[in-house]
C-alpha cells in the first residue's frame, strides 16, 4: 500500500513486473489507522505489515527509515507468514 496515485502504482507494476495489484491510499485513512502514518511529515513510515484472511493485523514492523539498512529481507517476511500459517 502507497499514498501514491493509481497511475503511480500502476507504473510501478508494470516497470517492476509484479503479478498482483498495488493498493492506493492518497488520503492516508488506511495507513493513519494501522499507526503507520507520520503526520509530521505527511507521509507514511516504512512499514510491514501481514493482514490475515479474516481482516486481522498478524504482524507489523515499522522501520526507522528507508534506508537499506534499515528494511525487512524478503526471508524474514516469509518466516513471519511460515509462523502465522503455524498458528492457524
């Protein structure tokens, strides 16, 4: 999910060949929600976040920045899902 436009998104996709949509939320009500958005600077904080079928928050990370450091590896992301599908 991005604050930025659907034609951003989709620009994005296609330059990225990703194989699912994008979520757009221009006006940040979904990520003022899931405490993810920085009022303050007016945009959202780097952030993970895994929403399980019924709509539950089962894992959330916020990073203190963008930089690369500072980002979830792809294999962390996955052990997190491998955990919640444990649990379920």
């Amino acid at each position: 999910m991005s604050a930025n436009a659907i034609f951003s998104q989709k620009a994005f996709v296609d330059f990225a060949k990703i194989k699912h949509s994008l979520l757009s939320d221009r006006d940040g009500k979904a990520m003022k929600a899931l405490g993810v958005w920085d009022d303050k600077r007016n945009l959202a904080k780097r952030s993970y976040i895994i929403i399980d079928k019924e709509g539950l928050v089962r894992f959330k990370d916020t990073r203190p920045s963008n930089r690369a450091e500072h980002l979830l590896s792809t294999e962390t992301l996955l052990n997190e899902i491998k955990k919640i599908n444990k649990g379920s």
